[in-house]
C-alpha cells in the first residue's frame, strides 16, 4: 500500500515539474528594434516560430492595419524569401512632407524560394515603418502562416484587456509617448537596412536564448530533485517497514 502511494505521489510530482518546465506556447509576434514611439519611424521584427515537427512554414502574410494606414512600409530583404507588397487606394488620402498619399501598403508576403522555416526554428521578418500614428497606443497586425503541407494557421484574433489571450492571436505593436525627435528613428532605421542586423537584435536573441537556456536548466533542476525526493522517500519506507 504505502509503494502505491508513493508510485503515485512521484507521477503528480513528476507531472507538475515537467508543466512548470514546459515552454510557452508560441505564435506569431512583433517587437521593435529599439523604440516605435508615436509619429516616429521604426524598424520592427516579425518573430515566425515554426510550431510543426513534420512540416516548414513557406509562406507568412501580414495585413497592416486598415485604421491606421501608414505612408512609408519597406521590407528589408531577406535571403532565401521572395516578397511581395501589395497597396491600396486610401478612402481618406495622408499627408506626407507637405505631399498628399492616396495609396498605401496594406499587406506584406514572404514566400520561400528554398526549405523556408524549418522545425525547431523561426525567423524575423524586418519591416521599416512610418510615421507610427500619433492617436493610437497600439497597433494590431493580423498575419497567416502556411506550411509545406498546406496547413494554413490565421494569427488574426485581437488580444482584449482583462481577458485570456486567444488561441491565435494577433501581432500587437505597442507605441510609445511621442518623442521631440520623430527624425532620429528614421535615420536608425536607414541604417538597419543597410546592415541587415543591429545590436540591438543581436541582443534581444541573445536574451532570447539566455531565456529559453534558462527554463531548460530549471526544469531539469527541478526534475532531478522530484526524481530524489520520491527515491528518499521509498528508501525511508523500506527502512521503516525493515524496522
């Protein structure tokens, strides 16, 4: 009786261990490189993770919000992706440097020219924007992903405050206060398009791995002293029973 229960005692152990340990579950995001204030420029990475283990994501679409039509879009190029910008006539023209836009881009598409994203990897997608609005703190991008296999995942649910995050949500930029400076972030953003990659990139996947490096270790931590607890445990019983 008392090895059923410690048999059973070290499975709820064990399966509380390995849920802590377990990586969030991964979806489409986007982050800026650096700062996305309000009526600034920004240069800002799509991160597509790969979620399937028996097929590569070939092909990723982004809508760019219809409600804030932003003047100046321009992908970075990217090896082994061809890309596609598609524009639209604006029902309410922007002004731009003293000239009226009557047209913006709506939707960016990446398409693999080789193996795409394959399994257990993702890829950033670089897009230089501007001018970020000024009336808005946020700004949703609805994307789709398709796989190899003709899987089609739509990341197209908007995220609401106070409630649970859907099961495909949306890429959420958030924007921060104005700046007196609206011109320095162009210029950074130049700059990355010539470079292809900042420091500042570089240093948010190096926080990225440390991160991910970090929960592994803790949940292998954690499961070694599960494993030693429940072995404690049936040694101090037998003891007991010897006894």
């Amino acid at each position: 009786m008392k090895a059923s229960r410690i048999a059973a005692a070290a499975v709820v152990a064990g399966s509380a261990v390995l849920a802590l340990s377990a990586p969030a579950f991964a979806h489409v995001s986007v982050q800026p490189e650096g700062t996305a204030a309000k009526g600034g420029y920004a240069v800002v990475d799509f991160k597509v993770p790969n979620e399937r283990d028996n097929a590569s994501t070939t092909k990723i679409e982004v809508s760019l919000p219809a409600d804030h039509p932003i003047a100046s879009v321009m992908p970075q190029p990217l090896p082994g992706w061809k890309i596609d910008v598609t524009k639209s006539k604006l029902d309410k023209p922007l002004t731009m440097h003293g000239e009226k836009i009557d047209e913006a881009v709506t939707k960016v598409t990446w398409t693999a020219d080789g193996k795409g994203i394959e399994p257990g990897y993702f890829q950033k997608f670089p897009i230089s924007l501007g001018a970020l609005p000024e009336d808005a703190d946020q700004l949703v991008f609805k994307a789709i992903q398709t796989y190899s296999n003709k899987e089609v995942v739509r990341w197209i649910e908007v995220p609401q405050e106070g409630q649970d995050e859907p099961e495909n949500p949306a890429p959420v930029l958030e924007l921060s206060a104005a700046t007196d400076d609206h011109h320095g972030s162009a210029s950074a953003a130049g700059a990355d398009d010539k470079t292809g990659k900042t420091e500042k990139t570089a240093a948010a996947e190096d926080s990225d791995s440390g991160t991910d490096t970090t929960a592994r270790v803790l949940g292998v931590a954690g499961i070694v002293i599960g494993i030693a607890g429940v072995a404690y445990g049936v040694l101090a019983g037998r003891r007991r029973t010897a006894a």
